[in-house]
C-alpha cells in the first residue's frame, strides 16, 4: 500500500445522517465513505482498493439553514429497459410535476485533509505493477484531473482538491477535540442487492479524526 494526502474544499457540505430519514442533517465532519469516493472519483479501477485512515478539519466547524428543491423520485428501471429493448421511451422527469421541498443543515465554508493507502489487488490485475496505479493517480491529481467531480457528500457540493506531498508543511487543523457520537464507516457491500451501513464510535482530536481499519472491532453494524 502507499499512502496519499488530498487537500479537499468547498463552500458546502452534506454528509447525511442515515437516521434523519427526511430532512437532510449532515455530521459534523466528513465521513470516510464520503472521502473514499473523493480519491475514486480521481482513480477508480478494478484491481485498486482506496482505505481512508485519518481526516483533519482545516476551518471551523459552521452551519447554514438551507431550504432546497429537490426532485421527488427517479426514473424506473422498468422503464430504462423498455427504452434499450425497443430503442424509445419516456425517461423525462417532470420537475413541475414532481417537485418537494427540504430543509437542510449543511456545513459551510468545509476544507480536509484526507490520508488514504492505496491497495493493489493483484488477483484481478495478475500482469499489472503497482506502480502503474501510483503514477496514474499521482498524475490525475496534480493535473486536477478526475473522472468525475469529487463532491462534499452532496453532488451539487463539488469539492476542489489538491494533491498534498508534505503535509508537514501544509497549516495546521483546527484543535477542537470532542466525541462525535456514531459516524457512518460506509456501506457493506457483502450482499450488493441489499448493502449495510456500518458505524465507527469517531473522535475528533485536535481537529483529526482516525478512521479505524474496516475489519478492526470498532467497526459495528
């Protein structure tokens, strides 16, 4: 494994609380499945693993009261399949028709530092080197470039990143420490017809949170 640092920002943030089950409620710092999907977002490949182990908050924490219109339902599966089988169909969605407004808490004006291994999983890419992932990721990220535009929990919350080589010398975090309460590890993806969520008891200590490895103890159900 090789270890990365990502310096991500925004002037939003929604990381959702799964137990809020219609108004948008966002933890008080980023989560590790939010995190994960950032670096994926810049490298995602079959034989390649992201594990997030340590987010440092770099601004205080602050909130904003947002009322949002949201679109109420997604387009059918049903109805996608019709379209590719016959080559026509209906997949318009009608915001007029299907409009709703949501409050939200969200966090504002956000910036991390996010550490995560990079992992190598040989058995899906026997032929590959290691390195070739490393150079292909370290590349994409000085360049700002990405598959998709990482996003602060929310897609319309897009984060700008920058690829961080000495940490050391970069500001410090802020230095609140307190208990957090359950955070959201990520998603159990055993069964994918049905994933998990598992939680992690999170810390934050001198304004960094440590992520515990996904198969330690800390990691419940």
């Amino acid at each position: 494994m090789k270890n990365y640092c990502l310096e991500l920002s925004g002037d939003y943030a929604c990381f959702t609380r799964p137990e809020m089950k219609v108004e948008r409620v966002s933890y008080d710092v980023m989560t590790p499945s939010a995190a994960r999907a950032c670096f994926e977002s810049i490298l995602w490949k079959p034989a390649v693993r992201w594990h997030v182990r340590k987010i440092e908050v770099l601004k205080p924490i602050r909130w904003i009261n947002l009322r949002r219109n949201e679109v109420a339902s997604v387009v059918s599966m049903r109805n996608v399949e019709t379209a590719m089988k016959t080559g026509k169909g209906d997949l318009g969605l009608y915001i007029e028709d299907d409009r709703q407004q949501r409050a939200g808490l969200f966090l504002r004006d956000v910036a991390y530092r996010v550490y995560a291994d990079l992992e190598f999983l040989r058995e899906r890419d026997p032929s590959a080197n290691p390195v070739k992932y490393q150079e292909m990721f370290e590349r994409r990220a000085r360049k700002g470039q990405c598959v998709n535009q990482p996003y602060l929990g929310c897609r319309e919350f897009a984060a700008a990143f920058r690829l961080v080589s000495d940490p050391a010398s970069e500001q410090a975090a802020i230095t609140e420490t307190r208990d957090l309460g359950f955070m959201l590890h990520d998603l159990d993806f055993s069964n994918p017809a049905d994933p998990l969520p598992r939680f992690f008891r999170a810390q934050i200590e001198n304004g960094a949170v440590t992520v515990p490895d996904w198969n330690s103890g800390e990691v419940r159900r």
